[in-house]
C-alpha cells in the first residue's frame, strides 16, 4: 500500500507515491513508529511537516494505521527521513493533574 499523507486524522493531502521507503516498526510493549525516506522532488515535499499524519498499513495483514510526524530531517543528497509515531501516543503527552483513589476492598 502506498503511504497516504493527511493534514489532520480525517483528510486526505495525496498518496507518498514517491517514497523511496516506508517501514513501520512495532516492538512487544513498545514503540510502534514509521519511518520514510522521500525526495525533495517529490511531488508532497513541502507539504510534509511536523504535526501531520501519515495512514500505512503496518504489515501485509493488519488495516492501515494512522502516524503523527513529529520529526522531519534536514534534505541529505536529495532526501528526507520522516518519522512517525502511532496516533495511539497522542495522549501520552497529557499528564494527570491530580488522581483521588479512593479506599478498595480485596476480593
């Protein structure tokens, strides 16, 4: 599946024909990030940033999966390496201010 570049979660910018690669890495218990190399040639080149979403099936099996760019590198001989983590993380950043547990009995 070619990679699909959206501007939020529900709108679709262009399909990353261009992409040179895409990899999704999953670890047990881990990250879950997508990393794609794409030229500056490209035809979505300036339209990738940080902050935007990339859709991709993570394997041959699974429905395709949404990641938020967080990190775009500077172009090196002609390509830029993006990295994505799963929208799943997007919570992750958003501490608790207080929590109140309240007394519990055991079974």
């Amino acid at each position: 599946m070619t990679p699909i570049l959206l501007s939020d979660p529900d709108t679709k910018l262009g399909f990353l024909a261009d992409a040179i690669k895409c990899e999704v890495t999953e670890e047990r218990n881990g990250s879950f990030e997508l990393a794609l190399e794409y030229p500056v040639a490209g035809q979505y080149f300036s339209d990738i940033s940080a902050g935007r979403y990339i859709k991709a099936k993570p394997n041959d099996t699974s429905d395709p999966q949404i990641f938020k760019i967080y990190s775009v590198s500077k172009p090196i001989n002609g390509t830029i390496t993006v990295n994505a983590e799963h929208i799943s993380y997007a919570l992750s950043h958003y501490p608790i201010k207080k929590l109140d547990v309240q007394k519990t009995t055991a079974l």
